[in-house]
C-alpha cells in the first residue's frame, strides 16, 4: 500500500468505547471469507458504510460500498490505538490499496493507448495525463474517506492533540 495521510488525535477510554462502537454498526467484517469482502464493498450488497476488521491493536476500513461499479480508488485507513498515561492516542493512516493500483495501471494504460498515434512522446504524455487523472480522484475519494469517518465514526467524541478536524 502506498501511504496518503495520516491523522491522529487524543481521546480518553470513553471516546475509545464510542469509537469502537460506531465502527461495529457502521462496518461489515471482512474476516470470514474473500467472497464475502467482495460481494459487501464491491456490489453493494451490504447496508453498511465501510468493509473492515479488528486487529491486535486497532482496526482498518476501507471501501465504501459500490466501489467496483463506480470506479473508485481504494482507500484503506488503518486506526491505531495506543495508550498513553493519560489519553488514548487514535492514529488514522490512510493509503491506497494495491488491487485499487493495478486496476488503475490498467485504466491508465487502455486510456492512454490513443494517445500512441503520435508516437511514443503523446503515449507518455497520455500516461502523464491519466495518472494526474488518476491523483486526482485519488485525493477526491480520500477527502471523502476523511469526511464519511467524521461524519459516522468520530462524531460527537471528546478530541484533543491531533490534526483531525
């Protein structure tokens, strides 16, 4: 995975509760088969807002629903949950899912083909385009990523220290 952003912020044990909470409702598990994390994020199948799963420190979302369809990047963020004396530290490490990489090499690609009628330097400029192309819905769907775990997993919880607005 390729790294966008990462985010953190301070919480205390009770926030750590709503945040867990919030995540329970708002995400289908991933972890009981590779069929079943394709058929929720991909098709739409499920009625929730993100696909993820527990980890030993934390948990990961990613992929809104529809993803396939609709021909979004992957944005994967990883929460880690650390403790500290006084507060919980929450860090938000956002990246870019390799499967969401490839297919994106491949749109690139199809699409810059035309762009070979005049020669190898309109193919690369083709290539140059569609990655810009590429970044920049890449910064959308991130940028929405951010707003949907706002909006549905970090509300109304005590924040402080961080850079998570």
């Amino acid at each position: 995975m390729i790294t966008i952003d990462k985010k953190e912020f301070r919480t205390d044990k009770k926030g750590i509760l709503l945040i867990q909470e919030k995540i329970e409702a708002n995400t289908c598990k991933t972890n009981v088969s590779p069929q079943l994390m394709f058929s929720q994020s991909y098709t739409g199948r499920t009625g929730k807002i993100f696909v993820g799963n527990w980890t030993s420190n934390g948990f990961w979302i990613s992929k809104f629903r529809l993803q396939l369809f609709q021909l979004r990047p992957d944005i994967i963020t990883q929460f880690y949950i650390e403790s500290e004396t006084r507060y919980e530290k929450v860090t938000m490490k956002s990246s870019i899912g390799f499967s969401s990489l490839f297919i994106g090499l491949i749109w690139i690609i199809l699409f810059s083909i035309p762009f070979a009628a005049f020669g190898l330097i309109g193919f690369l400029v083709g290539v140059a385009l569609m990655i810009l192309f590429y970044s920049y819905l890449t910064s959308i769907e991130y940028d929405r990523m951010i707003k949907a775990i706002q909006n549905n997993i970090v509300v109304g919880i005590y924040k402080t220290k961080g850079n998570l607005d």
